[in-house]
C-alpha cells in the first residue's frame, strides 16, 4: 500500500476526518465488526452470527461505520453485504492492534512515521 506523507500543521479538512474517524473507531463492537471485514464482505446475519450479537446490535454499529464512511455496502437482491471501505482502514487496523500487543507484551518499537513539516495546502 501506497503511504502519503503526514504534514505540519494538519489540513483542517483532515483533521475534522481523523476526528470522525476515531469517534466512531471508539467502541469494541464496531472494532470487531471491521476485524470481521477484513478478509471479504459479510451480510448483517453472517456478522451477527460471527460476534454472537443480535442483529438490531450489529445493525445499528453498522449505520455508525456508513455514517463514518469506513465500510461501503453492495446490495443483491434482499441481502446487503458489507465491506471495508478500503486498504488505508486495514493497513490502521493493524497497526492499531500491533500497537496494543507490544504494548500489551512489552516489545520494542521498530518503526517511525514521516513528518513533513510545512503548509498542508
């Protein structure tokens, strides 16, 4: 995957973005629902079924996700499947969780992020 330079100071369109995004990354059900997505879409039944919650539950997480613009939907016939909206939302998927678990198991950091510092525009 292609990785874009992170600027200094952030562009106010992006920084209201990523806001957005970590409010609605902001809860362990919808977490687990884009984990679930990962590997292909999956019908509201398929997910429920996966994460052991009700499908009004998953539902409504779902409609927080769209709203977010994180997962993107194909409808066939009566079933809708959903899908992640994209790579760059895998690629912060794992790098979220590779954070926690070296965290989690005390393991040294072995990597940086570049920062170009200027205008955003």
């Amino acid at each position: 995957m292609r990785h874009h330079p992170l600027t200094f100071p952030p562009d106010a369109a992006d920084l209201a973005h990523v806001t957005g995004l970590f409010q609605a990354l902001a809860d362990p059900t919808r977490l687990t629902l884009l984990l679930a997505l990962r590997d292909g879409e999956r019908t509201v039944t398929d997910l429920g079924d996966a994460l052991g919650q009700p499908q009004s539950t998953v539902s409504r997480h779902l409609a927080t996700l769209r709203h977010a613009r994180l997962v993107r939907t194909r409808r066939d016939g009566p079933r809708v499947y959903y899908r992640l909206a994209d790579a760059h939302l895998t690629g912060l998927l794992t790098q979220a969780f590779s954070h926690a678990q070296h965290e989690r198991l005390g393991l040294p950091d072995h990597s940086g992020v570049e920062i170009v510092k200027g205008d955003a525009e």
